[in-house]
C-alpha cells in the first residue's frame, strides 16, 4: 500500500537517444542550493559520466551533491542502517547476479535467501531486502533518507527493474523531491530478472508509471530532439518505438554520405575502406574485420559515432523487411541503440537485390561511389 504523498514533486522525464538526457539531470542538479542532492544510477559508466559533466560544468562536485550507482546507494541507505530488523551478522558487500539464478530457497529462511555462504547479499534481492527493512522497522528507511536528501534524481530509469519499482513508489510518497529520465526505447540492461513487475521490465516500464496512485508528472515533450542523428537516422529509428512519441533531429549537418543504406557483404570491405565506420553487432558470434573498430549493440550504449555500419541477426533481417514483425524487447530495444550511435550514417549489411525497397533506406552502389569520388 503506498503511504500518504506529503509536500512533494515527482516527475518523470520520457527522453530520446541524443537528447542529453545526463547532462539535463547534471543541470538539474546544479540548480539546487538549499538541499541534498542524491544522483544515482544502474552502471557505474553512467556514473562515472555523470562526475565527469559535473566537473566539467562545475570545476568540482559540490558538497550537497552525490554521486552513486543504485545497488551502492542501497547498500549504504538502504541495508546498512537497518538490517538488524532481518539479519544480525556483518554483511560483506554485493553479489552480482546479472542472468544467473540461485536455487530457489524460501524467504522465511532469510540468510540463505538474501546472502551468499560469504554473508554478501544478491544484487536481484537488494531492493526486495530494503523494503523488508522498511517494513519491520515502521518506515525507518524512508524516514532516514528524507531527512538526508531533499531531491533524489534518477538517470537511465529504464535500467530499473522488479523490487526497485517498488521501491521508487516509497520515494514518491516521501518528502523527498525525485526527478527521473530515461529513455525506455533504450533498455538492454536491467538491475535484476526477478519476476517482480516482469512485465514493466525495459522498454515496457513506461506502463508502471501510468498508475496514478504513484501522482508522478509524467514528461514526453522535452527531451524528444536528437542532437545526435541527422533526420533520417531518427526517422528510421522511430519505426522501432511506434506507440512512444517521435523523436526528430537537432542534427541539420547532413554531409554527401548521409542516411541509411544497404551495403551487401561482398561490398563491406570497401565501405569500411571508403568511409571507416565502427562496426557495431549484435554479440561476439558475429563475423566482423578485426581491422576496424568494433563493439556489441549493449556495449556501444553512451558512445557517439560519424558513421557505424550495422550486421543484422536473423529476427532483425525479419523486421527490416517487414516491420510489423514481432521483434523481441530486448532485440527491439538493442537495435535502436545501435542505429542511434551514428551522427550522418549508417551502412546495414544486407544482400539485397533489383526488387528490394525499404522506405527512407537507399542501396550502396560502390561502383557509383567510385565515380562520384573522381568527378
């Protein structure tokens, strides 16, 4: 049951890829003088971004600002201070658990269900551990937290999953003021798998926040440009997410090579040649030239490129040519990341033929690049 609201702002922003999402938070952040300021996220990159505008914007992190990834500040605000209520024994750090799972033991048989043989606890139990806490000591954890910050911000949102939405309605019914931002189109990470609000996981978390006992604003409006893609990287993009609001382009840079094409395999080598492009795939099983930059889809989260060029698994040929085609979320989502990392373009490694027609998607023809570059 949520506690009763008191004297509180909530709001939750829906971002885009390139939108500055983090430096808005950082912006955010800076505003505030009277008060405590918690900025956390899942992954300690984003963390690790975050202190870097920061000082950038700043010269120094003030000291009514801090930075933490979201399982340390559980650990630290959430655990720590009153785990006495549950479990009496020294608790010896964090487990992450990532998609491994543990034999299922019952809850009553709490150190063997929270905690390791070494008394760490599991990164997918933490925030399920916090409300326990909460709960047996009458609110003690929301309380000490509300006379400790006044603002909580929240970046990369999406990445939240199973009891830490629990969680965050606890924070809505606080003092505490919360701003969150995210981009839901692109959730390929999680905190945990639990099958706690399975079906608000990643992209689909937008739907949690559409209960409106939580009274949180929510924002589409905002951040929707992407400073990052020229027009037809985000109007291709935007077929991916069709129920979430359009996102259109900052970027009026268009130069000669600018778009999205097709490149057949037999042609790869000469576009990495010709344009040098960092090579983006779905995972490690992925053939690619070793000669050129090369990342995964998840790993090329956060990093900006003048061009990529795209190797496509089957499910995603599947969607290019038809997409009504049901794509996974997590495939879904992990291919928008990939198109979003390139400013002008992108090269989509796929064999087509006279007949083939995608809509905003031209072919590579190297022979008539060949002759443009002459002339």
């Amino acid at each position: 049951m949520l506690l009763k609201k008191i004297m509180n702002n909530n709001k939750l922003i829906i971002a885009a890829a390139g939108s500055g999402k983090t430096t808005y938070i950082v912006n955010e952040a800076l505003k505030i003088k009277n008060g405590r300021v918690l900025i956390t996220t899942y992954t300690e990159a984003n963390e690790a971004e975050i202190c870097k505008i920061i000082i950038e914007k700043n010269k120094c992190i003030p000291e009514n600002i801090n930075v933490q990834t979201w399982f340390a500040f559980l650990l630290q605000h959430g655990v720590r201070p009153y785990q006495g209520c549950l479990f009496d024994k020294d608790i010896n750090g964090l487990v992450l658990m990532n998609e491994r799972s543990v034999p299922y033991i019952k809850e009553s048989d709490t150190e063997n269900h929270y905690f390791t043989n070494a008394q760490k606890i599991y990164s997918d139990k933490i925030s399920k551990f916090v409300l326990k806490c909460n709960e047996k000591c009458n609110n003690a954890v929301i309380d000490r937290l509300s006379r400790i910050y006044t603002h909580i911000l929240i970046d990369e949102v999406q990445d939240l999953a199973g009891y830490d939405l629990e969680f965050l309605k606890l924070l809505f019914a606080s003092k505490i003021n919360t701003l969150l931002v995210g981009d839901p189109r692109q959730g390929t990470y999680s905190t945990n798998n639990t099958l706690k609000n399975k079906k608000f996981q990643k992209s689909r978390i937008v739907y949690f926040f559409e209960d409106n006992s939580m009274q949180i604003e929510r924002d589409k409006t905002s951040l929707i440009i992407n400073h990052r893609c020229v027009g037809p990287i985000c109007d291709f993009s935007n077929r991916l997410f069709p129920d979430l609001p359009k996102t259109t382009s900052g970027n009026k840079d268009l130069p000669e090579h600018g778009g999205i094409f097709l490149v057949r395999k037999n042609d790869v080598s000469h576009y990495l040649e010709r344009f040098h492009p960092a090579q983006l795939r779905y995972d490690s099983r992925t053939p690619v030239n070793e000669d050129y930059f090369v990342r995964t889809f998840g790993d090329s989260k956060g990093l900006s490129f003048d061009r990529v060029v795209i190797y496509l698994t089957v499910p995603l040929i599947k969607w290019l040519e038809d997409n009504e085609f049901g794509l996974a979320p997590t495939s879904r989502s992990k291919f928008y990341v990939a198109i979003t990392r390139a400013r002008y373009s992108i090269g989509i490694v796929y064999d087509y033929n006279d007949n083939t027609n995608i809509e905003g998607v031209e072919k590579y023809n190297p022979a008539r690049d060949l002759e443009a570059v002459v002339k």
